[in-house]
C-alpha cells in the first residue's frame, strides 16, 4: 500500500467482505425475473401510492365527507386483513403463487377502475367508495400474501435482504412521487383521475409477472389435513417461537398507532393547518422520502450493527421524531411535518425491511405462506382498528389535540423490543435455530 502501512490480513478481510455485500446489493436486480417483479411492483405501488391520497380527495371533495368518514373508509381498506389473510395464507401454501397474484391484479384493476367510471355517469356514493375499498383490500391480502412466499422463489436466500430492499424502496420511492402526483392531478383533473392510473398500473403489474421464467417448487407437499388445521398450524407456529411472537406484535402495535396517525394527516392539512391539495399530497410525500431512506440504509446498518440491534436502534432513534407533526402550522413551522414524517418513516421502514428478511429465510417454504398470513392478521389487521381510533379521537377531541395523543403513542412498540429477548442479542437468530414448540425455553 503506498505511501501508508500496509493492511492488517484483518482489514484485508473485511475489505473483501464489504465488496462481497456491495456485489450482492448490486447483482440482485440483474436477474431478470426479479427486475421484471420488481418493474411491476414499483409500478403498481406507485399507483396504489396516489390511490391511498386520491380515494380520500374523492371523499372529501367530491362527496363532501367527514373525518370520522375517512377512518370507516381507511378501516374498510384494511379490514380484509383482519379477515381474510389466516385463510389465505392457509390456501396460498398449496396452490401457485404467481397466479393467486395474477388474479389478484385483475380484480383490482377492475374495482379500482369502477370509481372513475362511477364519478363520470354521477352515481359514485360513499357506499361505492368503501366497496371498492374493501374489495381492494382482498385482493390486496391475496397478493402480499403470495408475493413474500414468491420472492424466496426467484431470489435466493442470501440476497433476500437485498431483494427486499429494492422492493421496499421502489415502494417508498413510490409513496415519494405518488402523493405529489395524486394532489397534482387532482387540482388538475380532478381527483378521480388518480383512482384511475392505479387502475391501470395492476394491469402493468400482471403482465410482468406472466413474462417471469422462474419456476415455484415442484416438490412441494401438499397438506390435506383441513383449511382449519392448517391455520392453526401457522398461529402456532408463529407463537410458539419468541422472535416470530415479538416482532409480530411489535408491528402489529406500530401498525395500529401508525394508522391512527395516518388517517388524520390528509384532513389535518388541508382542514386545521390550510394547506391546497397540491401541497397536501407533496407533504404526504414525506413518507415515501422516509421510507426510501430506510431502504437505503436497511441493509447497510443490519450489517454493521447485527439485524437485532440494527431493529431496535432504528425504532428507538427515529420514532420520536413524530412528535414534530402536531406541531406543524403555517410559515416555517409547516417545515415540521415533513421532518417528522421522514425520520420516522425510515426508521419504520429499516425495521420492516429487517424482519421480513429475516423471517424470509428463517420459515421454512412449507409454512412461509401460513406463518406470513399469521403476521399479517396481526400487523396489517391493526390498521383498521387505528384508522377508526383516530377518526373517533379526532372527532371528540378536535385533529391536533388527537394526533398529539396518538403521535405519543407511536412511543409504545418500542417498548415491546426493549422488554423482548432481542434487546440482549447481536443479530435475530438463523435458520439453523428452527422455531416451534421445541424452542419455545430456548435462549
């Protein structure tokens, strides 16, 4: 090494290991199934992005609706999770997965497509409004569902962290231009014409899923013990062990803070701080810029500071970055909000990133889509619980009293990682360490 001391076998090593993961991060989207999953997911997001702000627009402005109108409609989005995803993740483990997936992309196209049609001919209702959601909110559980049992199909596991992170971060990158976009197109089109483009984006989605070449296991077992009997045996396998038991309640605690949240910052906006559409949506954007930065860094801190602790430091640092929100006002207070939005969203975001990966290749195929299901009951099954607390909270005791309330709360999952057996290790354990039963005493 000239002109300095030569390098320590040590320092050689971990040289070589750095370029090693930079490779991988780098490599994983030159497969072409992946990049064609990961072109139509990044589409379809970015759709689904501008949908979250646009069917709330067509409430509020086109049929004039309330606050507590917006937590039933956001509740109506998510109860499917609550519902349905138990059943599907059973049902998911023995058929192919990129069909379910297919078909759950056709099925929104059609619902989604159905509220502009609806607004144009003046029959949209309410009523409509929380059927397509609701029906989106299936299909929506179908495709999750199957699409993290997909991923470990065409990528393999050593780059499932990589591979999450791409896909998490065209999500996030799609939460950054969607809002904008949605609120731009609103003020220019109207609102409705947003619900459209996201329409239209599951039918991008499904075509490159069709022209995907990867092939799902040919060997897998099929279970006939019962739909029931497979349920249980994804509850139970979920907790039994006490990671899989407290990251899912981790985020499923986050999740319903996090959505009471979510459901008032549109009204909060535009209603008590008085800010356009267009500028409403560029805010929201900061979770999408959140989100993007914590795909960015997921990987990147997990292997620095071990996925355990890279876990709880990125939710204990970030959250209470939140308590900016409700301080937001007009001039150059309104920066606040964005500043919250972001820090939090990205530390929120790495967590995400982390757990799935790690679960990813810690469940066997065999169980990924039950035990997959079983988390998403209690993660996503949270969210329309959050989104009508919210709404009712907001509408007793006024928008930025409730989101100073609920922004406090978004404190409280941490503390289930504090008081969990994560805080004591380095890294979540492997594949090698199998949970169920057997594990349950383990250390």
């Amino acid at each position: 090494m000239a002109g300095g001391l030569p390098m320590s076998i040590e320092m050689v090593d971990r040289v070589h290991e750095a370029r090693v993961v930079q490779h991988r991060r780098r490599s994983v989207l030159r497969d072409r199934d992946f990049r064609l999953l990961w072109v139509g997911e990044t589409v379809s997001q970015a759709g689904s992005a501008m949908t979250v702000i646009a069917l709330p627009l067509v409430a509020i402005t086109v049929l004039g609706a309330a606050p507590i109108v917006l937590g039933f409609l956001t509740a109506c989005a998510w109860l499917p999770a609550l519902l349905v995803s138990l059943p599907a993740g059973a049902w998911v483990d023995q058929v192919g997965r990129r069909s379910v997936m297919q078909a759950a992309n056709v099925v929104s196209a059609a619902l989604f497509i159905s509220v502009p049609v609806a607004a144009w001919i003046g029959t949209l209702t309410v009523a409509h409004l929380a059927a397509v959601a609701f029906g989106g909110g299936v299909a929506r559980v179908f495709f999750r569902t199957a699409l993290q049992a997909y991923v470990p199909t065409v990528v393999p596991k050593a780059r499932l962290t990589a591979a999450n992170s791409w896909l998490s971060g065209s999500e996030s990158g799609s939460e950054v231009v969607g809002p904008g976009l949605a609120g731009l197109l609103a003020q220019a089109f109207g609102a409705v014409s947003a619900v459209l483009v996201d329409g239209l984006s599951f039918l991008v989605s499904a075509w490159c899923l069709r022209r995907i070449e990867a092939t799902e296991p040919a060997g897998r077992r099929r279970d006939n013990t019962g739909l029931l009997s497979r349920i249980r045996a994804g509850v139970r396998y979920v907790f039994a062990d006490r990671y899989l038991r407290t990251t899912a309640l981790f985020a499923s605690l986050g999740n319903l803070t996090q959505a009471a949240v979510q459901t008032l910052l549109l009204v909060f906006l535009i209603r008590t701080v008085g800010q356009p559409a267009g500028t409403a949506g560029l805010l929201l954007a900061g979770m999408g810029a959140g989100g993007l930065l914590g795909a960015v860094l997921a990987a990147r801190v997990a292997e620095r500071l071990g996925t355990a602790r890279a876990l709880l430091w990125a939710e204990a640092v970030t959250v209470p970055f939140g308590l900016l929100i409700p301080l937001t006002g007009t001039g150059q207070r309104l920066l606040l909000f964005p500043i919250g939005l972001t820090v939090m969203f990205a530390g929120v975001t790495a967590g995400s990133i982390i757990a799935r990966g790690w679960r990813q290749g810690y469940v066997p195929d065999a169980m990924l889509a039950r035990t997959g299901a079983t988390v998403t009951v209690l993660v996503l099954g949270a969210i329309p619980v959050g989104a009508l607390a919210g709404g009712w909270l907001a509408s007793i005791l006024g928008i930025r009293d409730a989101l100073w309330i609920l922004c406090t709360a978004l404190l409280l999952p941490v503390l289930v990682l504090v008081l969990s057996p994560i805080r004591g290790r380095r890294d979540l354990p492997p594949p090698a360490e199998p949970p169920g039963p057997a594990r349950r005493g383990s250390p």
